[in-house]
C-alpha cells in the first residue's frame, strides 16, 4: 500500500540528494542547502559490487509496474523568468494593500460587521486572506462576541450561510441552529429557498463544515445538492454561476486547497456585476506574484532533480513526480514567502515517499527488513552491507536528508524537531514492514487489524510531523508533544488517508498484486461484494470528515496554526484523491489544476 508522502498515502515520489554541483542556486535562491551528495562514495553506506542476486535474477521475483515519467519535470528547465517583473507587482501589492486593509476595518457597528465578514469571505475565495490575517482574527473575535445580535433578525440565505462559514473556517464554533429559520412548518427546508441560486450555493458550502451533531447541516446538504444540479443544468442561472455550481459540486471550497479556489473564484467574481475593480486588481496581482515565484522554484528545483539522477541509481519503480509535489505542498505553504518551507517539503516528503515507494513497489522482505532495521538504529546494520547498491542508495538518501535538515535548524536551536520527525518516520518504517509482511505472505487481516497499522503506514503522522519541522519557530516542542498523543484529530485523518488511499489506488494494486488493502479486508470480513465495500468505506470516510470538522472546533489549548496545518493536509489528501490516485496518475483534473497553476499565466 502506498504510504503517501505528503500527507497520506501516496503522495512522494521526488528527489532530494543534491551533488556539489548544484547546491549554490538553491542556497544563493532560498538561503536554505539542499542536501549535498557529493560525487564520492555515500558516507553511511559503502556502494561496491556483492554477491547478491544479479538486477535480472531479482526481477524474477518482484511484482513492480513502471510507471510513466512526470510529464512536467522537464518543461521547467528553459523557462524564463524575469525578476522584474516579480518586483514591480510587489510595488503594486504594497501599494494597493494599506487602502483595502483600510476598507476591511472601516466598518463600524453591528451591520457593518456582516459587510467585513461578506468581504472576509471574499478575501479567502481570492486567494487573498494571508495578506490580512491580523485583521481578520479581530474582526472575527469581536464579530463572535455579538454573535446572537448580528444574527437576529437576518433573514438572508446568503449572508447567513457566508456568516456561518467563515467563522467555522476560522475555528469559531457557531451553532447550525442559525438555519432552522431557514425550514418551514413542515420541518423540512423553505421550497422558496430553490429560487435564491447563491443563496442555495453558499448553503451548500456551509453544510460541508458539519461535524456529527449538525443533523440540520445533513438535511441542508441533502436539499441543495438535487437542486444545485437542477439549477445548473437548467439554463436558469447565469453562465459563470452555472460553472460555479457544478465546480462545487464536485469539490466544496472548505475541503479544497486554499490556493486552488482562485483558480475558479478570479474569473467568477470578474464576471458579478457588482465586483469591486480594486479587490479584483489586487487579487490578480497577488495570483500572478505567487505563479511567479512557484515557477522560479521549479525551474531550480528540476534543474537539482535531473542532476541527482534517480534514474541511474535506482530500478525504475519510484514515482516519478517532483512537480507534482511541489503543487501539493501548496496545500499547507502557498504564499509565495514561503519557499523555504515549500523545499523542506520537497526534501522530506521525497524521502517519506521513497520510503513507501520502495517497501511497497520493489524491495524483497529481507531487503525491506534490512532498511527497516537500519533506520531504527538510524544507522545501516549489519546486513546492510551485503545489500544491492539501489538500497543502500535509498538508505543514504535518507540518512543525508535529516543530517541536512539538523545542519539547516541546530543554529536556531530546533533540532528537537528533526529528532521528533525521525521517530515518527521511523514509525512509518515500521507500519511499513508489516503490511509488507501480509502483502508479499498474500494475507488477508481483519479489517480492525490492517487498519491499525495502515493508519501510521499511511504516513499522515510522519508528514504532520515534518510540516511542523517546516515551520521554523511557530512549531514548539509543545508541537510534536501533541503529535506524539495521538490526538482524535489526526487520528481521523489518518483514517480518511488510509481509506481514500486504498479506494483510489485499489485498481493499481490489484493489477501489480498488491492484495492487502482495506476494500479486500473489508469484503472478506463482511462478505460483500467489492462495490458494497466501496460504498460503506466511502461512508466511513464521509463520517471522518464531519469529526475532522469537529475536533477543528473543539479541540483547546492547542495553537489555532497547527489545527489549520491538519485540516489542510486533509484538503491536500481530498483534492489528491478526488477522482483518482492523483499523485502515482496525475491526470485529468489533477492535471488542469497544475496547468492553472504552472503554465496558464492569469491576465492582469
């Protein structure tokens, strides 16, 4: 199964050694050394000739499938970029941004407070929030504060729905009941309601925040979804509305990745009567600055990739996919400041998914014993030495990549961080091992049994932990102190990881005879059909997420940042795993988000 790198189950398959060659861009770039992995033999593990199995003899006895190469790493090496233009719409931000922070706080009185939060609602739909995240917690706490005397009397579906999500998206925990104004006598929801569009739209929104009490929020996402696609189809809306409707549809916002929504939301809102010219100016120019500044990065980082020559030193069984990565990452570090954040990612989640990519596409049960063990020493063991070169490689990627990142934050006095992320990648080693063990034994667990395991193998744990490293000093000790207490939080992540991994990627492990996965422990448990299991794993992944939403709201002393990098390494698995395995098969609407993104310039 396939442990996914970035925050779930498949999601690394990249590089991260670097020679001496290429490690004066990045650190001139991004002050912060990819891992050097200089021409010399690897300093952990000697590579030389042993008398293993020969390639050919050992490929007799595994079960991998190639997989087709990133059709994207290449296409960043000649791309220009100029700086420029990258300062000048800087200029134009700073420009712009101290008179609409002026407008945001200019409104006075309780009324006024829906104006800012309907404008709040805006600026995360734009892209645009992280700009004002000061003004917007304020707004929001005082805004809460008065809650039941903004909401009195407010009839309007729209702006109750925009009111309701926005301070759920921001951890406030206001009640559902605010839609029981919404039903009729009856008990069920206004019939009326269907010929309010937006209204019915921002409804649906909202209802994708429900947690496992908001029985109403259930009722609600019922009712709008029939008639969203009734409204859509029927030529009654606006055009843009109607694309709108349908891109919801398949994808809420709440469970999108935040720098996704303008992708769709810009040209949407370009096209309402009554946009505002300066808010639609600034967003474009914040969109286009942060294009900018993820293609710099990918022109250098696939210039490192190509000379690090995965290809050479390993069998053709790793995914393939470092542009890929990078477009996900952007689910927890979009804003362009971020670099350095966004290549920590790169660097461990390249590791984390090596990691699964070997023990689940190539190694043999001794050599992924081997590597285990050696990780749990976080040194190579004995047998190591007698191990093929590819493993030893892999073992050395590894090693070299937490000695860059010690090297990168012992100066600022976090190495705590590397130490706790180790153990947790250790963790994953382990989990790692024994699915292998089923899997190459052609065993079939209970399904409680795979799913304690499959939920650390997923590597939702182990990514968590090498987010908060990323972090820098926001993530204390306190940080990986919760991590380690296996709170109910990601406890549900990793189970919406793990199912959601196993569901989209069933197909690919069947075909490779990979059997142990949660669909077949789940059909021999309870004796059903494959296409009954998919649909009660489906429910229990739909059940996740409303106690995802709620133990986002409720859960106490813990810092509002690290809740958000939870749920937004939810929303990374979510759009991942939407309609296929979008990580190990980047295609379709995995494929036009990143043309959106990388290749598609937005026109200012």
């Amino acid at each position: 199964m396939e442990a996914t790198s970035v925050f779930w189950p498949k999601l690394g398959s990249q590089i991260f050694l670097s020679s001496s060659t290429n490690l004066c861009p990045l650190s001139k770039l991004y002050g912060f050394h990819l891992t050097s992995f200089p021409d010399k033999s690897l300093k952990h593990v000697r590579l030389k000739a042993t008398n293993t199995l020969t390639f050919d003899d050992q490929e007799r006895f595994r079960k991998f499938k190639k997989l087709p190469t990133s059709e994207w790493t290449h296409y960043f090496h000649s791309i220009s970029i100029d700086g420029s233009e990258m300062d000048a719409l800087r200029k134009e931000i700073d420009a712009l941004k101290p008179i609409l922070k002026s407008t945001l706080m200019s409104f006075k009185g309780i009324d006024s407070t829906k104006k800012r939060i309907l404008m709040i609602y805006l600026l995360v739909s734009l892209g645009l929030a992280y700009h004002f995240e000061e003004e917007i917690y304020e707004t929001l706490k005082m805004g809460f504060e008065n809650i039941d005397k903004m909401m009195d009397g407010e009839d309007d579906l729209y702006t109750v729905s925009i009111i309701f999500w926005v301070f759920r998206r921001y951890g406030h925990h206001i009640s559902s009941d605010v839609f029981q104004r919404f039903k009729g006598s009856n008990g069920n929801f206004k019939e009326s309601l269907t010929r309010d569009a937006k209204g019915m739209l921002s409804l649906y929104e909202a209802a994708n925040l429900g947690t496992t009490k908001d029985f109403i929020l259930e009722e609600a996402l019922s009712f709008t979804s029939s008639h969203l696609e009734s409204l859509a189809a029927s030529g009654t809306c606006p055009p843009h509305l109607s694309v709108r409707i349908r891109n919801a549809l398949g994808l809420s916002q709440h469970w999108n990745m935040e720098m996704l929504v303008p992708v769709e939301f810009i040209p949407f809102y370009e096209q309402e009567i009554d946009h505002d010219e300066m808010l639609l100016k600034f967003a474009k120019l914040s969109f286009k600055l942060g294009q900018l500044q993820y293609l710099q990065e990918l022109k250098t980082l696939t210039k490192w990739y190509k000379e690090l020559d995965f290809a050479t030193n390993l069998p053709p069984y790793f995914r393939d996919r470092i542009v890929e990565h990078h477009f996900l990452v952007q689910a927890v570090f979009f804003s362009p400041q971020l670099s350095r954040e966004r290549i920590m990612m790169i660097q461990y989640f390249t590791g984390l998914a090596l990691l699964d990519d070997t023990f689940d596409r190539y190694a043999s049960l001794h050599e992924a014993e081997s590597l285990a063990n050696s990780l749990e020493r976080w040194a190579p063991d004995q047998a190591m030495d007698t191990q093929p070169d590819y493993l030893r490689f892999v073992l050395n990627f590894i090693l070299d990549t937490f000695e860059e990142f010690k090297r990168e934050l012992g100066p600022e006095e976090r190495s705590y961080s590397v130490n706790a992320t180790i153990e947790e990648f250790k963790a994953a080693a382990k989990a790692n091992i024994d699915l292998e063990k089923w899997a190459q034994a052609d065993h079939i667990p209970s399904f409680e049994e795979y799913m304690e395991v499959g939920e650390v193998e997923v590597t939702v744990y182990a990514s968590l932990a090498g987010i908060f490293m990323s972090m820098g000093k926001m993530a204390t000790k306190e940080a990986f102190d919760w991590l380690k207490s296996r709170p109910k939080l990601v406890q549900y992540l990793s189970i919406k990881g793990r199912l959601m991994n196993d569901l989209m990627g069933y197909e690919d492990d069947m075909s490779r005879g990979y059997f142990t996965n949660a669909v077949n422990c789940y059909m021999k448990q309870y004796g059903v059909t494959k296409e009954e299991a998919f649909r009660e794993l489906y429910k229990i992944v739909v059940a996740a997420n409303k106690t995802l939403n709620e133990e986002f709201l409720t859960t106490t002393g813990v810092p509002h940042f690290l809740l958000k990098a939870t749920i937004d390494l939810a929303r990374m698995m979510t759009v991942a795993y939407n309609v296929n395995e979008g990580f190990t098969n980047p295609q379709g609407k995995i494929k036009e988000y990143m043309t959106s993104m990388f290749v598609d310039q937005i026109h200012i």
